[in-house]
C-alpha cells in the first residue's frame, strides 16, 4: 500500500526527509551555522528580540541597512517547525546588508507547543508589524521581501497566498517578492515519518498548510531554490510548486544550485559576493 506518492514504508520516507542522514557532516554545518551567526550580531549593527506579537516567542532580530528606505529581507529559519530559532540564523545578515537591505530574521512557536498553522499565523502577523515598524529600521515598509529555509521555504510560500487586505486591511502586495530555498512544499508524507511524534500533525493542518495544494491564484513573484545535491523528493517539490505556480499564471524563477545540499543551500547568504546573494539581489530588484 503507497502511503504517500511512491512511497510504501517508513524507511523509505525518512532516506527522502531525513537530511541528516544524506549529509554526514551535518554537525559540521549546525557548528557553522552556529559561529557565522555570532559573527553577525557582533560585526553588524542589530536589535534583537523586538517583540512583533502576543507570545514570548513572537520575536524578531532586526539587522538595519546603513540608509533609510532600505528594502526589507525577512528570513524565516527552517528545523521542521520543531528545532532552532532565529539566533542560529543571524548569518543571512552578513550577506545581504551590505547590499542595503536591512534584514528580519523571524523567531516563533515550534511545534509540538504550536501547531504549523500557528506558526503560520505568527508569520503574517511579524509581515503585519513590520508594515507598521519598517521606518524605525531604515526600511520602506513597501519594499518588504520574505525568504525562508526548508520550514522557512514552506512558510514564504504560505505567506504568498495571504489574503492581505481582507485579513489584515494591508495593500495586496505588501510582499513584494519572496526567496523559498529548499522548501518543504507538500505535508502529506510527513505524519508517515520519524517526524510525527514532534509535530504531530493532523489531516487538517497538512491540507491547510501544504503550499502545493493551496496555489494561490494572485500573489508575489517567488525565487524557488533547491540544492543540485539534495534529495530527490525535495528537487521534485521545488519543480513542481515552480510549475503549479506558472499554471496559475504566477511570476517567478527556479534555481537549482549547483553542488549544493540541504544545509549548504543557504550558505550563500551569508557571503554577499557569492552566487545565491547575487542572484537573491537581483531578484529583487526584478520584483521591485
């Protein structure tokens, strides 16, 4: 019996899903991940853990660009909705400010004390105070862009179908472009997984908050990226949601990096002169 797509066991799911397993110096890159982001906070000029919401885990560290009326790159950190926080993800800063963006990097709820839709709430609702808050960081509150790994991936792309104007009175095109990398696109084989007991989802939060069964039909132009080194289901969801997306007449790009796996999918943000931040740049300034 398939549970999902081809798949027929646990195992199988879990080679796809499981990074760790197809990466074997994943500590490696945790530890650099980790050093990188210290790196920042102390090179850069930051404000950290600005409450953006109600919970105490509703903060944002915020990583000003040198001149006002900056555009505005959000980050949302990835983990599964289950692991890490903004602080081991300050490294995208050292990138993309010295390109005159200021930088958000997002903290929220992880699972199992949130539910992925929660989380989703709470990521609308940090695009809702930055609206509100941008002037006070050198940004321009119309230039706001959001960007995401692999849980963070699938949260931009949620954010892209948000109805802005009926659900938070904001122009329908508050984001004016968004960055997925790696973005886990599709819920449905997660419950099937080592996953499920951290995230404990349910049928009704996979269909909600699975962005390849929620294409929206108007929206932000995204940047879809993926690793040439990843595993296959995560190539084949970046392509697919690319495609679903153009199917509804959607703008955007997919970039498939060459040589890159999960976690190195990202470390291109965090040297400005590098591949990903040229092409994350010049993105924008398309979407503007």
């Amino acid at each position: 019996m398939k549970l999902y797509h081809d798949f027929t066991t646990q195992n199988e799911i879990d080679l796809e899903y499981n990074f760790a397993l197809t990466v074997p110096e994943v500590k490696d890159w945790a530890d650099f991940y980790v050093e990188q982001s210290a790196c920042a906070r102390s090179n850069l000029d930051c404000t950290l853990d600005v409450r953006y919401g109600p919970t105490m885990d509703e903060t944002v560290d915020i990583f000003p660009a040198k001149d006002p009326g900056s555009p505005v790159m959000v980050f949302i950190h990835g983990g599964y909705w289950y692991s890490f926080s903004s602080k081991e993800f300050s490294m995208v800063a050292n990138g993309l400010v010295g390109h005159g963006i200021t930088v958000a990097v997002m903290n929220y709820t992880l699972c199992p004390k949130a539910t992925v839709s929660e989380i989703t709430r709470q990521s609308r609702s940090l695009i809702a105070w930055l609206h509100r808050e941008a002037v006070n960081y050198n940004a321009d509150p119309s230039r706001i862009f959001v960007s995401g790994h692999s849980a963070g991936g699938q949260q931009v792309a949620m954010l892209s179908g948000t109805d802005w104007s009926g659900d938070y009175g904001l122009p329908d095109d508050v984001i004016k472009g968004g960055v997925a990398i790696s973005g886990i696109h599709d819920l449905r084989a997660l419950p099937y997984s080592y996953l499920q007991p951290s995230l404990q989802l349910t049928h009704e939060v996979i269909i909600r908050e699975s962005p390849c069964l929620n294409v929206p039909t108007s929206g932000p132009p995204l940047l879809i990226s993926c690793g040439a080194k990843e595993t296959s289901e995560i190539q084949r969801l970046a392509n697919e949601y690319h495609q679903a997306r153009r199917a509804n007449g959607l703008g955007g790009e997919l970039l498939v990096q060459d040589g890159k796996h999960h976690y190195s999918a990202i470390e291109g943000l965090n040297d400005g002169s590098s591949a990903l931040c040229k092409a994350v740049t010049d993105f924008m300034v398309r979407c503007e």
